[in-house]
C-alpha cells in the first residue's frame, strides 16, 4: 500500500497546485480579456480619425497606446502558457504514477488470485480450519479467510478507481496540451500584428518629425493652456482650504478636524474623504468607454527629443459625444473657464478633490451636490486632431495623485 499512498500524496499535491494554478489563470484571463477589449477599443478610435488624413499627435499617441496594450497582452500570453506548461508537467507526472499504480495492483492482484485458484477447495479450507489446536486458532483461522476476501474485494475496487482516475487525468491532460497550443497560437498572431503597428508607428513618426514647426507651436499653445488652468486650481484648492478653516472658526460642531493636507473637516466631511480614500483602485473611470492615452507625470515627447512635458493627471481617449462623470460623490467647488481650452469642473471629495477638464458643455454649478457616475459635463472634441480627449486630475489638498492608481480596472 506504500506505493498507493505515494501517488495519492501526489495527487492530493498536484490539486493543491491546481488550485493555485486555477487562481492564477483565471486573474491572466481576466487581464489578456481586459487588454483585448482596450486595444479593439484603440482600434476603433483609430478607425474614426481615418477621416482625416493627416497624421496628429493625438493618432501617435493612441497608436502608441495600442502598441503598449498589445505588449502587454503578449506578455500576459506568455505567463499563461508558462502556467498552462506547468500544469501539464505536472499532470504527466501524474499520469505515469496513476500508470505504475494500475500496473502494480493488476501484478498484485494476479497473484492473489493464483493463490485463491490454488486454494479454492472448501474442504481444504474446512480441514485448515478444523486442524486448529484450539477453538481460539479456529477463529482466527476463519477470519484471516474473511479479511483474505476482504483484501481483494479491495484491490479490485483500487485497480478500478485508479483505472478511472488516470482516465480523467489523461483527457485532461489532452485538454490542456490543446488549450496551450492554442495560446501559444494566438500569441505568434499578437507578434505579427505588434511588428505591423510598430512599422505603421515609425512612418508616422517620421512625418511627424517633418511638421516639427507646426508641432512646437501647438506644445507652446497647450503649455500656456495647461498653465492657466494649473494656476486656477491652485487657487480654488487654497480659496477652498480658507472658507473650511473659516467655516470652522465660525461654527460650533463638535469633531471638526483639520487634516494635514490643509482641509478643516466637519464629521460628515471626514467620513466622505475617510470612504473616498478606501476606494483606492476601486473608482469608477469619469467616462463610460476610453483608454488612456498619456499617464501621470513626467514624459518625453514622443517626436521632439529635446522636449518633455509633465502630465498632473491623465488623458483618456473616448468617443465624440461622451461624458464626463463624477467618479464620487461630492460637491462642486467650482466651474473653470479658460480661453481656447474649454471648461473644467473641480469636485471636492472631503479633502480630496478630483478635476475633469477639457469640456465643451458643463451641466452643473458650484455647490451642486453629484452622485458617483453622475454626468457633469460633455468631453469637447478636438476637429484639428479629430479626438475626443478626457483630462483627469485627482488632489489630496495641494498634492497631486496619480488618477490610474484611483480608478478601477477596466472589464
């Protein structure tokens, strides 16, 4: 029973692995199910801005975006497969210990029954009974008969579970060996498809490297633009952190606090930035379908080498029409107008307060309460790079964060 209890072990081991293995497959599908649906979206995006000929900035940039996502997604394929040849590593191994398991039962088995054919006769048995020194070796006599028949009623029933079990383990090794093959497939496809946008991405660059003129003159444009609106939201979050100090001067409310960011907070207040705070990665995206297009932070330009620029926040790439929405409940602290850059919204969140820019129409006011997903105000397109782009900002005070780590991954 030794070498049964061996192969039990490792079958007991192996759904131990499974288990992780089954975790983790599951979390890599999920991710290469998310990444294809950003790249078809990215697509589509493209797609639309075919119309217009002439290659942009905007188009690079989500070119750029669908190279990155499809890089991932290979990465993603990879892991899967290297997974998916573990298990099945496993399972061979399996399948061979079930095999000499099958193998040494049946020997064992054959010869019991030899020994039983041999003595089968129940007068041979009757007379080994009754030949006992005493009624005690009589008994044990008889039940060492009855544990004999008992033992390989036994065997049988192991010869044909493990018969069974190496059954199933052998189709699903089957199964896996197919899956993996597939994926492995799939992946050589990405490649291809990843080496026919990165060809795409070098023309377009090097026509955009040709424009460098109109390209300056457009960066200047958005830094002007970028810096009037960073000054006015300076000013709202300092004009913000003042009438909530002096709110507290004045007031009488027990528990109000006043946070390190600046923010003197009344008890509701702390609750609502306490509940913003727990939704780290859990935010909903402040538009129903986009992909973002440039992160946070600093970055060089993806054609002029002697530039870089730093984004407060992120740009999400969406559809003409969209909207922008809340992404958690809170109150209005003010609507930003600026020549030629559209309007922008600040939402304050307790101490944390979250800015969508670049909007054509705005459809709320100051000290407006909104809901999560609520629609705050239509995302402006741009006709000169045929795009739809989406500014996120989210401070904590006068702290800039990262809206990526905030917002929730996309399904």
């Amino acid at each position: 029973m030794r070498e049964v209890t061996k192969a039990v072990f490792l079958i007991m081991l192996t759904l131990n692995w499974t288990g992780v293995y089954s975790q983790s497959r599951t979390e890599l599908e999920e991710k290469k199910t998310r990444l294809q649906k950003e790249i078809e979206y990215a697509n589509k995006l493209l797609k639309e801005s075919q119309v217009n000929q002439k290659n942009t900035l905007g188009k690079l940039n989500l070119l750029n975006t669908k190279i990155t996502k499809r890089q991932e997604l290979i990465n993603t394929m990879l892991r899967q497969s290297q997974v998916m040849e573990r298990q099945i590593e496993e399972t061979q191994g399996v399948v061979k210990a079930l095999e000499e398991d099958v193998e040494r039962l049946k020997s064992e088995y054959a010869i019991m029954l030899q020994y039983t054919y041999k003595n089968q006769k129940f007068y041979d048995r009757l007379m080994f009974v009754f030949s006992a020194k005493d009624f005690n070796q009589a008994y044990k006599r008889l039940k060492y008969f009855e544990q004999y028949a008992n033992h390989r009623r036994e065997q049988a029933r192991l010869i044909e579970e493990t018969r069974i079990s190496l059954s199933s383990r052998a189709e699903e090794l089957t199964r896996k060996k197919r899956e993996l093959a597939v994926v492995l497939e799939d992946k050589e496809r990405e490649k291809i498809t990843l080496s026919e946008e990165m060809d795409e991405q070098g023309k377009m660059m090097e026509t955009l490297k040709r424009q460098e003129k109109d390209l300056r003159k457009d960066l200047e444009r958005k830094r002007k633009e970028k810096e009037r609106l960073d000054k006015a939201i300076a000013r709202i979050i300092e004009e913000e952190i003042k009438k909530a100090r002096a709110k507290a001067e004045k007031t009488t409310t027990a528990g109000t606090k006043v946070t390190s960011s600046g923010f003197a907070l009344t008890p509701e207040e702390q609750i609502l930035s306490s509940s913003f705070s727990d939704n780290l990665g859990k935010l909903p995206w402040p538009s129903e379908r986009g992909v973002i297009t440039s992160t946070f932070g600093e970055h060089a330009h993806p054609t002029l080498r002697d530039i870089r620029t730093f984004n407060n926040g992120v740009d999400i790439a969406t559809e003409g029409g969209s909207k922008a929405r809340a992404i958690f409940d809170g109150v209005v602290s003010a609507v930003i107008v600026i020549p030629g850059a559209n309007k922008a919204v600040m939402v304050r969140h307790g101490e944390y307060l979250t800015v969508y820019s670049n909007l054509k129409d705005v459809f709320v006011k100051p000290q407006d309460k909104v809901k999560v997903k609520q629609e705050i105000g239509s995302v402006a397109n741009d006709t000169e790079e045929d795009r739809t782009l989406l500014h996120l900002e989210i401070w904590k005070g006068t702290t800039k964060q990262d809206p990526a780590k905030w917002i929730q991954a996309r399904k």
